[in-house]
C-alpha cells in the first residue's frame, strides 16, 4: 500500500511533514475510492467526536463523499450527550454496521490495536490521526499522523481544513473549540502553542449560547450518587488517593471523578476505577507533569488490561471481569499492590478521605 509516512523529532509526530501538498495528496488518495467510516474511541470524549466530524466535514467539502461516523460503548457523560444533541452529530454505534461495505477506514483519537475501540481484528485501516503515543509501528497504514505533543487530536484536524482552506461554520467550530477546551482544560494541562492558536481562533466564531449548554447540562440524580461513592470508599495514601465506584452506568464517571477528587489539597496523583458490563475501567490523574502515566498505568495492569495516556491523563480497562464483588475486590487488590510496587509506596490501609 502506497502511504505517506515521516517523523522529526521537533513535533513527535509520525507523520510530522505535513503541508498543504501531503494533505491535498491524502485527500486524493481517498476521492472515488467507496464508502468512507471514520471511528472514535469507545466512550468517544468531544476530542474523539469533534476530530470524527471534522474529518468528515473536510473529506465532504474537498470530495463531496459523505462518510460514517461510529463509535463503540456509550456516550455517557452528560456533557457529551449534549454537545451531540445541540450540534447534531450524527453517530452510528460500531456493531449496527456492516464494515464489509466501507472501502475507506479512518481512526480519530485512537489508533488500531490501542484497546480503546470496537475495530474488530482483520479490518484494514486506511488513516489514523491522534494525539496519543503510538502502541505500534504502523507499517500497513496509508497515513498516520500521531502528534504526541498536541493537547488534543481536534487542534490536528482544525490545521487541516486551514491548510486547505475549507470554512469553518459555526457548528463545527463549537464542537472543535469544546474538544480542545474539554481536553486542555481551558490550556492549563498539556497543551502545545498550536492548541493554544485553534482555541483562540475558534472561539470567536463559536456559539457562546450552546457552549455554555453543553457545559452546563442537567444531570440525572444518580450522577450525585456516584459522587457520593467515590467521596465515601476514597482512600489516601500520601499524595495519593485511590477509589473505587464499584457498578456504574457511565463509563466516563470513573475519568470525571478522577478530575474532580484531583483537586483535594495534598493530592498529586489519583487512581479511579469503576465496573461497566463486565469491564473495569481505570482512570489516573496527575498535578505532575512529569508523571508519565501512560507508562505507569501500563505498569500496573499489564498482562491483565489495556491502557495509555499522556504524562498527566491516562486510562485502562480490564475486560470479562465478573459482577461479583469477589471478584471485582480481588481485581482492586492486584491493582493497587502493582500501583504501589510502580510507585515505590510502602503497603497501608490508607486513610479516608472524609
């Protein structure tokens, strides 16, 4: 398969050069080739989702195929439920299509074998685009573009319809202002000079309105319970603390509490975890740029799970794991004895939180 592939070390990309050409050239690579899919991460965030759309969005101005978007879990949190309903994103879930039919297959946000989405083995992908460390060499792909300095994978996508000079509409520049804002945490974590010029460039062509809708969605009552179990199980371990939500009907709260515990004075580091059909998912968080839990969480359930992250954000799973709460209290066991062994931390019951 012919492809477009480089690096330099200046931007840490595996598809670092980059211009206007190799663009337009990745462009006509994909024009009259069939059906286009693009796919988000499972549980997609408004990175992966913004990023999906304006994949979308470019291909359809610059060859006028329309393409599929998908997605395999759900999309949980409120916020993101919102952004999707203001901004009318369509989003097809990944086991309603036949991907037999798609001739062109694209990944925002992830990559193949990264063990965050529902691509089943055997499917040849054509394109990834991310901001996250590569799992693999990606020999096979016609393009890859991976910008592991970038704070969001929306920030590439905006470059890209600028190098090709396709208009931004209101719509699209919310949905892309929001990832980069959502992901940065308005640029104050892990965030490059190109995030910080997409974000101002962006905003002032974005609806305000629906911005602060998406960011202030109602919630349902079962969302402060979740709050309530993660306070309630917390447990400190120095500048660390660790929780559990045991079952939960969101995958994205185990992340979102995450955040929000990240903000106890002392804590520099926080481990999450939570149950969601028969998968445990993981989330860390650090004050610490120089923590590199993506590695650390790889670390602690490596051989078990799948996991990645950045230096200051990562997240796992570990899948068929029963309902049980043996089961579930044996995984937490494991789990906190290797965070302690990566962390150097001497074993201990801990404190609670509250």
């Amino acid at each position: 398969m012919d492809k477009l592939q480089s690096s330099t070390e200046d931007s840490n990309c595996i598809n670092a050069q980059i211009d206007d050409n190799s663009v337009g050239n990745m462009i006509e690579w994909i024009r009259g080739r069939g059906k286009i899919l693009i796919i988000c991460h499972d549980n997609p965030d408004p990175d992966s989702i913004a990023s999906a759309v304006a994949l979308r969005h470019l291909i359809l101005i610059k060859t006028g195929q329309d393409a599929v978007l998908s997605y395999g879990g759900v999309i949980g949190r409120s916020e993101n439920r919102k952004m999707v309903e203001l901004l009318e994103i369509s989003l097809v879930p990944i086991c309603e299509l036949n991907l037999s039919q798609f001739a062109v297959i694209c990944m925002v946000d992830t990559q193949p074998d990264a063990g965050n989405n529902s691509l089943p083995s055997g499917h040849q992908v054509h394109l990834v685009i991310d901001h996250h460390p590569s799992k693999k060499d990606p020999t096979d792909i016609f393009w890859v573009d991976v910008r592991e300095n970038y704070g969001a994978s929306a920030t590439i996508l905006y470059e890209y319809l600028n190098s090709q000079k396709v208009s931004i509409n209101t719509k699209l520049a919310t949905s892309l202002f929001y990832a980069i804002k959502s992901e940065t945490q308005d640029l104050g974590r892990e965030w490059s000079k190109a995030d910080r010029e997409a974000y101002l460039k962006l905003l002032p062509i974005s609806n305000n309105q629906i911005l602060y809708d998406i960011i202030h969605p109602p919630v349902p009552r079962n969302y402060f319970s979740a709050f309530h179990t993660a306070i309630e199980n917390s447990r400190v371990f120095g500048e660390m603390l660790v929780f559990n939500l045991h079952t939960i009907d969101n995958p994205d709260l185990v992340a979102e509490l995450a955040d929000f515990l990240l903000r106890e004075q002392g804590i520099r580091y926080v481990f999450g975890m939570g149950w969601f059909n028969g998968t445990q998912i993981l989330s860390m968080r650090s004050l610490n740029p120089e923590a590199k839990l993506g590695l650390v969480i790889q670390q602690v359930i490596a051989g078990i799970g799948t996991a990645g992250g950045h230096g200051m954000i990562a997240g796992g799973q570990v899948r068929d794991i029963g309902e049980d709460q043996h089961s579930q209290l044996q995984l937490e066991k494991l789990l906190i004895a290797r965070l302690f062994e990566v962390f150097n931390v001497e074993p201990s019951v801990g404190e609670s939180l509250i």
